[in-house]
C-alpha cells in the first residue's frame, strides 16, 4: 500500500534544476533511503516532502492526501535533522515532550509519552538533563526520539549519523533498523553514504543531479544498475563490451577472476589479456588492478592475492558473461 | 614564569587602578558628600529630605514613569526592526545601511537630537502639521513639556541600542530550530515563542538594561523637551550641582536614583533568569 506518493515533482533554485521530474510511490512500513553525492537533490526533495520547500511542480500526497500546500505543521510526518537541531533552552524531557504538547496533550500526559520514547532510544535516565551536556550519540538518541514520541506515519531522518564517528555510526545503523521494524514506521533516510544505506534499506532510491536514477531493492541496485552512474556510485564496476563489440555491460570485481597465462577458463567463460597493474590487501580481500588494452580492470578475491601476482605480469581476465549484467536494463 | 607572573599582575593591575581612580573614587565622593554636612558632619538629612517629601516621590515617579515606557518601546519597536534586518534583508548592502542609518545618530550630539525634536514637535512643527493635513487631528497637539514628548525623544535616542543587542541575539538563534518546533507541529507564532523568543531574551534583557539605566538617568532630553514643565530626577540633582551648590543634598539625589535603579533591574533580571536556562552557554 502507498503511504506516499512523490509525483512529478520538480524545482529550481536561480535556473538549476535541483529536482527534475521526480516521481517514486513508498510504501507503508518500508525503509527506503535517498542516496547520491551531495547536490543530487536529495536533501531538497526530503524538505520538500517535510514542507520547508514548495516544489515548482508535483504533488506530494501521504495515504492519498494532497498535502503540497499544507504547512509542515499540519503534515502526518516527523524529521531527524542533521544537526539534531534540538532546543538549547530545554532539558531532554521537554525536547522530547515539545510534540506531544504541540499535539494538544496535557503536561503530564506529554512527558508520559517523552518517557516513553526515551526509554525506546536508551535513555531514560538522561531526561532531565541539558541537550548541551551530552555526546553526539546521545544528543543523536534524543532527536530520534523527538521524532517519534508522536508516532508518525512518516519519519525523515537527513543524514542523521553523519556526524558520529565510524564505530558509533555502524552500532546505530543496527539500532536504527531495529527501531523502525519494532514501531513499523516508513522511514525516508537521506545519506550519501552507500554502505549505510545498503546495510539498511529495503529499496535504495539513487539519485543525481535531480534525477531520481533507480530505485530498488539493495542486491538489484547492485547487480543490475540500470545506469554507469549508479554502477559506479554503489560499490566499483567494471565495464565491459557485452560481446566482443557494441553496448556495455556492469561487472562487479569479485565476479573477475585472475588466471595465469595459458590456463584453461572455466566452460562457457570469456577471457581477455591482461596486465597487472597493482595489488592491494586490504584485510580479508585482495583487490588486483589490470589493465586490458585501453581498459582499467579490478578484480576481488577473499584471501591473500595469488603467490607470484606481481604488478607487470601478463595473465588472463576471466569471467561468467552471465555475470555480465546490461545497462539500462 | 616569575617573570611572566608579574607581566600578567601589571596587565591586571593597571585596568584596576584606573577603574578605581576613574570609576569608584568618585562616585564615593558623591556617596561621602550625601551623607555629610559641612556644620554637623555626619547625617542622613538630605536622605530625610528626599524620602519624606511627596514632591520628591512625584519626581521620583515620573522620572521611572519615562525611563519604564521608554525602556518597554524601545523593545516594542526594537524587536520587530531587528527581525526585519536579520530575518528579512536579504541584500547585505542594504542591511549593511539600514544598521550604518541606526548607528548614525548615535554619532550626534544628543543636545542637537533633542534641539530636532523641539523643532518636529512644536506646535506649528512638521509632527502636527503632517496630523493636521491627514485629517487626524483638527487642533495642534502639545508635546513640548508632556511627558509624551519626553518619551519620544527618549526612544528615537535609545531605540538604537535595542535593535542592536535584540540583532545580535536573533542572529545566533539556528533557524533549524524553529524548522524542528513546525515539524513536531507548532504554528509559526507559536514557534516563535516557545523556541525563538525564549533564545532571544538574554538580547532584549541587555537592551532592556543599557535603554533602562540611560533614560532613567538621562538629563539633556528630558531638560530641553520638558519646557520646565516635567522635572526628573537628574535634572533636580543637576540643579542642586549647577545652581544651588549643594552638593550633599544633590549627592544624596543621585545616590538615591542609583540605588532605586539597581533595585529595579536586580528585580527583573532575578524574574527572568529561570526561564533562559542555557540560553546564556549559547
């Protein structure tokens, strides 16, 4: 079913297009992330969708509402911020208490609810404490629970772990997917990171340059990209002629695998000579950089590189032509 | 390090002792002479003089009357003009004179300010005739010597210095912040109370203070624009001074306007202080 529907939405600011022509249908329940470098439009469609910008064109309608023209206020929808933008002047309590209140609930019964989303996030204990006193992580736990303490249909989270460090940032992905199953909430997550978004959506939509490129699940948008952007954005690609000559096609690098000169491939497989150019172990996977002719190649392989795989040496680039997927399809 | 000791205690040191020579010596000069006479030494008379007059309390009154309106006013006025150049401008040049337009005055003597308010304000003045032709009033209104007058000379001089502490504050408040209450469902008024205002207080409480404690004290604007026929305090305590000579009586005049004035913005600050917690670490 639907929750929200993006429908041909389009804006410029002073003659750039920053969203051309979008269109994408969410689903209710569904994690599904906004991903593209930065200025790919994607931090403008979510505030767009939140209300702090009307598109030029579209219509943005949850469970079947035209909501284009209403004011963020009156949106069935909440949002992480990336800075957490959480009140200075308000302990964590009444941060979290802020919606219920807006809501029309009595003080009592609002900071019921505000336990309630602080114990969710793990933070129960901090409630009376000053937002300014507290970690990144923590101030992060805060925000989300600002966000949900009103159990929104709808949550956006705008690159809400860009600012926790690496270690931090993986324990919350896991946190936050856990989150989201428990309430059943859609979330609409923006990163740009593609590692993050892989471990936690159901479907990834890519964007660039305003352009909505693909959206699907992770595995599809990794093995059947339906443009080189998106092939190259998530995760490396090699690209290769889909037979002999003519349109190319996206291989990923552990589907290329490095033989020596002369030995027999595998049945039903193509070669092609190559030269290594470079050898890279980086903890459990070695990558092999080759170059065939004009082309730049990469080939992964868990383990050590092969004894002998030193950069100059002539051997063969094999590979499945049933790995061998087509753009554009 | 010894060495670097005594650098810091001469820094230290010499703000100090100007502060004392400049600051304190002679306001405890005025605080001796207030509370001696030249025959019986030491006494509380002049304050006796003061406290237990109801003229004195009637000029007492008045001079708080405009310093609390025109302290009020000037917030008023000031909060939405601070608004309009830090919210509102877009065009840095034109914030840029806007803020060059507010100062400006500041350069000018407040005698010639208060001279160009006699002249707008006067009965046959620019302020009256503009009523007059719009048809709002059909005789001249008497500023000159009303407190009315007095009040708005106080605020034209001191609106300056509202919008620039209000500005400042306004300028440091994320708009993020107000982005986050709309999202968690407040209206855009009530947005601005509940989150911008309360950010902003510490800037109106400091304009609120510098605009207090300058027209309370204030003497030329209140002088010319009275006519002689509003009297606050500074003008008794300077007649006392300039005419009269007595600098005990007119001491203990100026000690009392301190301490009433002190009195009154501890009281505010002490209302407000637990509703800005942690807006002062911002």
């Amino acid at each position: 079913m639907t929750l929200l529907a993006i429908d041909d939405i389009t804006k410029s600011f002073a003659g750039h297009k920053a969203l051309d022509h979008v269109t994408l249908d969410i689903r209710q329940g569904e994690f599904i992330s906004l991903l593209g470098p930065s200025g790919c439009g994607k931090t403008t469609l979510l505030r767009t969708v939140a209300g702090f910008m009307t598109a030029d064109k579209g219509r943005i309608l949850i469970d079947g509402e035209d909501v284009s023209r209403l004011p963020p206020e009156r949106r069935p929808l909440n949002t992480v911020f990336q800075n957490y933008a959480l009140f200075p002047h308000m302990t964590v309590l009444e941060n979290v208490a802020y919606g219920p209140r807006r809501a029309g609930l009595a003080r009592a019964e609002a900071e019921r609810r505000a336990e309630e989303a602080l114990e969710m996030v793990g933070l129960a204990a901090m409630s009376r404490r000053n937002p300014a006193a507290m970690s990144g992580g923590q101030q992060q736990r805060v925000a989300l629970a600002r966000a949900i303490v009103n159990r929104p249909k709808l949550l956006l989270l705008d690159e809400p772990l860009s600012a926790l460090d690496l270690q931090l940032r993986k324990r919350m992905q896991i946190e936050l997917k856990q989150l989201q199953v428990q309430l059943g909430i859609t979330f609409i997550f923006v990163t740009h990171d593609q590692d993050e978004a892989m471990a936690m959506s159901d479907r990834i939509a890519v964007m660039s340059a305003g352009r909505l490129e693909q959206c699907d699940a992770p595995e599809a948008i990794y093995r059947r990209p339906r443009t080189r952007f998106v092939a190259e954005f998530i995760g490396e690609a090699n690209f290769l002629p889909l037979d002999g000559a003519g349109p190319e096609g996206v291989l990923r690098p552990e589907d290329l695998r490095v033989l020596p000169e002369g030995e027999a491939l595998p049945p039903g497989w193509r070669g092609l000579p190559a030269r290594v150019t470079g050898v890279t172990y980086v903890g459990g996977t070695s990558n092999i950089y080759l170059a065939a002719g004009p082309r730049e190649l990469l080939a992964r392989s868990y383990g050590l590189p092969p004894a002998g795989m030193t950069a100059g040496r002539t051997v063969q680039a094999g590979f499945d032509p049933a790995n061998l997927h087509p753009l554009g399809a | 390090m010894a060495s670097a000791r005594l650098t810091l205690f001469w820094l230290l040191a010499l703000p100090v002792l100007v502060f004392t020579g400049f600051f304190l010596i002679p306001l405890g000069v005025v605080l001796v002479s207030s509370f001696t006479a030249p025959e019986d030494g030491l006494t509380l008379a002049h304050y006796a003089r003061i406290l237990l007059d109801a003229y004195h309390w009637q000029v007492i009154a008045t001079t708080f009357r405009i310093a609390i309106f025109s302290t009020l006013i000037c917030v008023a006025l000031g909060y939405p003009l601070a608004w309009y150049l830090v919210r509102i401008v877009q065009l840095r040049s034109w914030r840029r004179a806007c803020v060059i337009l507010l100062v400006l005055p500041l350069f000018t003597s407040n005698i010639v300010r208060s001279f160009g308010w006699m002249v707008l304000l006067g009965r046959s003045g620019l302020v009256n005739d503009a009523l007059m032709s719009l048809g709002l009033i059909d005789r001249p209104m008497r500023f000159l010597g009303t407190e009315t007058g007095i009040l708005i000379g106080m605020v034209y001089i001191l609106l300056p210095f509202t919008v620039l502490t209000i500005g400042t504050a306004l300028a440091r408040v994320d708009r993020g912040l107000e982005q986050a209450a709309r999202d968690l469902g407040a209206t855009p008024a009530r947005a601005f109370w509940s989150v911008t205002f309360p950010l902003t207080l510490h800037g109106v409480m400091a304009g609120a203070i510098i605009v207090f404690s300058m027209a309370i004290s204030a003497y030329v604007t209140p002088a010319l624009l009275s006519g002689g026929k509003v009297t606050v305090l500074a003008m008794l305590a300077f007649q006392q001074y300039s005419t009269v000579f007595d600098f005990h009586y007119g001491g203990a005049l100026s000690i009392t306007l301190l301490v009433l004035t002190l009195a009154l913005i501890g009281l505010a600050s002490r209302m407000t202080r637990g509703r800005t917690p942690g807006a002062g670490g911002h």
